[in-house]
C-alpha cells in the first residue's frame, strides 16, 4: 500500500483531451520527464493508487499531455478528471546543484531559522524581476517571500523541506499587507 509519506504532489489531471483517454496534467514538478519512472500515483476516492505513464508530451511549460495504460476512452479519463498527481520519493533524485528551477520548490515546506514554520510554498512568482515564493502559511496567510539564493540555509529534496533566514521585517511586512 502506498502511503501519504512516501509521495509528493506534482500536479492536478484538469481536464480530458481527445477520445483516446489522454488527459492533461497540470504539473508543478516536471520529475516524471526527468527521472527514469514508469509510472505516477494519482489518489483516487482518498486510495493513492499506481498508473503506469504509456506516454506523455509537453503542451506548455506546466502542462502535459499524459495517457495512462488502461485508460483508453473519453469516459474511462473523465472519471479521472481533477485527480490529484503524486511521484514517489524514491525515484525522485536530487538534482545536481543549479539543475533546477524556482518552480521545483513548489509543495515544499518553508521553515524559517529564527521563526520556525512558515508553510508550504504553493507556487511561484516568476512574473517579475524578483521572483516570489507564494507560501500559505499554517493558519492560512498568504506569505510572499523572495527566491533568493542567499536567503535559502538549507535543502531537504527527500524531505522537501526547505529552511531559509528570512531578512529582518520581512515577515512583519506581509502581516501589514492584510
């Protein structure tokens, strides 16, 4: 049985495409294209359950055409739409240093070496000059904080945790934003 522990979330099957049972998957982590796995987890009626990966393509940076074995009509991937996506985190590598993008740290926990906890990033702002991690904190804020390599302290890709030293004021800042 596959635990909760034993995976991470990489993405969401938003939406059919095409009569075949292909389905796109929004992805936050492009791992599966990375490391050699056959297959992804997707958690269906609360069970994380395998799919084997038949074959995928890229439509975007964040989106991919994916097509399960064993899905193969239009109704058999409907049922499988707004499923969340999961990779197991013993085919995830770490990445060599400066192999990976702001987007890998998405789902990763943030902990701040003087404040403790801060949340997990939900996704990144890339939009600008600076780019932001957009963290929801543990009572539900929303936090922006800068994706700088002098700020991040520490990298736990198994335990995708990352620690950082937050600049002074800068947490006080975001609770002035509410």
């Amino acid at each position: 049985m596959i635990k909760e522990c034993d995976v991470y979330k990489i993405g969401v099957l938003t939406k059919t495409h095409g009569v075949s049972g292909e389905l796109n998957l929004s992805f936050t982590d492009d791992v599966f294209d990375r490391v050699d796995a056959d297959y992804l987890v997707c958690r269906m009626d609360g069970i994380l359950v395998p799919f084997f990966m038949e074959e995928y393509r890229f439509r975007s940076g964040s989106v991919a055409l994916m097509k399960f074995e064993g899905i193969d009509t239009e109704e058999q991937a409907r049922r499988m739409v707004g499923v969340e996506v999961f990779f197991p985190k013993e085919l995830a590598d770490e990445p060599e240093e400066d192999a990976y993008t702001w987007t890998y740290f998405t789902g990763f926990e943030v902990t701040d070496e003087v404040h403790g906890p801060l949340g997990e990033i939900k996704s990144v702002d890339d939009g600008t000059t600076n780019v932001l991690f957009e963290v929801v904190s543990l009572d539900g804020r929303e936090i922006l904080l800068p994706a700088h390599e002098e700020f991040i302290v520490g990298i736990d890709h198994a335990g995708r945790r990352l620690t950082v030293r937050v600049p002074d004021g800068l947490l006080s800042l975001n609770e002035m934003d509410e």
